[in-house]
C-alpha cells in the first residue's frame, strides 16, 4: 500500500499533494491550500446557500468558522458571505421577511440599551440606512411628548424584524426590566430577531439571557460592524 507524504512534505501545495503516491488526486484546491471540506445537514428542502469562499479561525459564539457561503437570498455578485451556522439561523428570520414583502413595514427594529444610543447603536443605524435599509430608531422616531412606550409599541409592530444590540451596557440594564427588556420580551415571542453582539460575548449573554443567547446571530469580534450592516441589509432585502 502506497504511504501518505504529509507527515514529511505536507499538503499544502497543489505539486506536494499531487505527487503523494497515496493522496495524489484526492485533494482538492480551496482558498490557497488543502482541506476537507466539513458536512451541512439542514432541515430544508432545498440548501439555503451555495458555497463561495473559506475563511480560518473560530467562533466563540458557536457559530463556527470554515467554509463561507453565499445565502440563497444574496442577490447575483454580491460579495457578501455566511457561515453555515448563519445561514441556518437566519434563513427563518428571511422566511419572516419574504411573508410580509406586500406589506408597508419599517425593515427593522433596533432595540438597544439607552446608553449605547449615541454609540454603536448610532453607528449601526446610520451603517444600515447608508445602504437603504429602513431601521426604526428611538433617537429620531420618538418625537418630543411623545409617550414612549406607546411609541415602541408601533414601532415593533411595524416593523418586519428585531435586532437585538447586545452590549455591556445592554447586559447591565437587562436584569433591572428596563425598556430594553420589554422590547426583547416582544422580540423573543417570534422567529424575526438577530442578535448583535458587540463588545461582549455570547457566554456573557447566556448569563443574563440563555434565551437570547440561544439564537445565534452576528459577532462585530468576527466581521466589522460594517460587514455585519451588510448581513442585515441583504437579509431584509426584497426584489
């Protein structure tokens, strides 16, 4: 039986691949050098992505890393690619989007602690306008007099998604039932949320929220909160 090469010369180039008198032929190129590539089983009829692209390293959040995909609903050259465990996650969350595509909705909620409005609940925002996404925001949708409560509450049900701004300060505010909490509670209730977590970890969520943190979302620890607007935008998307 013919020996494998790797120990002594590696498999990391198409010459020493090709010249293992074991390997030879069985390896196939992907992103520079050689690997397997991993299994995706999904509970839909049809795969909700199509493969484009790798990228290295892990996810704390148990989202994994490895391969990168284009999600089914990716419109033709965009650049914008997932996990598998993404894809999964949000491909409900597109689901939602797709039903209520005859309706006059705001795109999305933000719902965000009180003292990030100014920071990174700001940047996401003006992030995701930028490319034409209509985010209901509590800094320039709640008007002067304006109860706020009753606010948020049109806010939520006119809007065809949540997204959750998971920060330090979102986690602090969190057990004291603030007004974050309520919108969460709503959010919670339905298969139209992605959490945001930003600044923080997914552990650190499981603590005060096992629930949210149950629903695997973006990471700005592993795309830019640039990239993770473009996530947001394409998944809300409609023709």
């Amino acid at each position: 039986m013919s020996r494998c090469t790797a120990p002594v010369r590696g498999h990391r180039t198409a010459s020493a691949a090709a010249e293992c008198p074991a390997c030879g032929g069985r390896s196939r190129s992907y992103g520079g050098g050689f690997r397997s590539y991993p299994s995706y089983t999904s509970s839909y009829s049809s795969p909700p992505y199509s493969s484009s692209g790798s990228s290295g390293g892990g996810r704390s959040s148990g989202g994994g890393y490895g391969s990168r995909v284009r999600a089914r609903w990716s419109r033709p050259g965009s650049s914008v690619l997932y996990t598998p465990t993404e894809v999964r996650e949000l491909t409900p969350v597109r689901e939602a989007v797709e039903k209520q595509a005859s309706l006059d909705l705001r795109d999305m909620f933000l719902c965000h602690a009180w003292d990030d409005r100014q920071g990174p609940a700001k940047q996401l925002h003006d992030l995701l306008e930028a490319r034409g996404v209509k985010v209901w925001f509590s800094e320039k949708d709640v008007g002067l007099g304006v109860p706020l409560m009753r606010a948020i509450d049109k806010g939520l049900a006119n809007s065809r998604i949540g997204i959750v701004l998971v920060t330090p300060a979102l986690l602090q505010r969190l057990p004291n039932e603030s007004i974050a909490d309520k919108e969460l509670s709503v959010l919670l209730a339905g298969a139209r949320l992605v959490p945001v977590v930003h600044q923080t970890t997914y552990e650190a969520l499981r603590n005060v929220s096992p629930m949210l943190a149950s629903r695997t979302g973006l990471d700005t620890a592993e795309d830019s909160m640039a990239e993770v607007a473009a996530k947001l935008a394409e998944l809300v998307a409609l023709p």
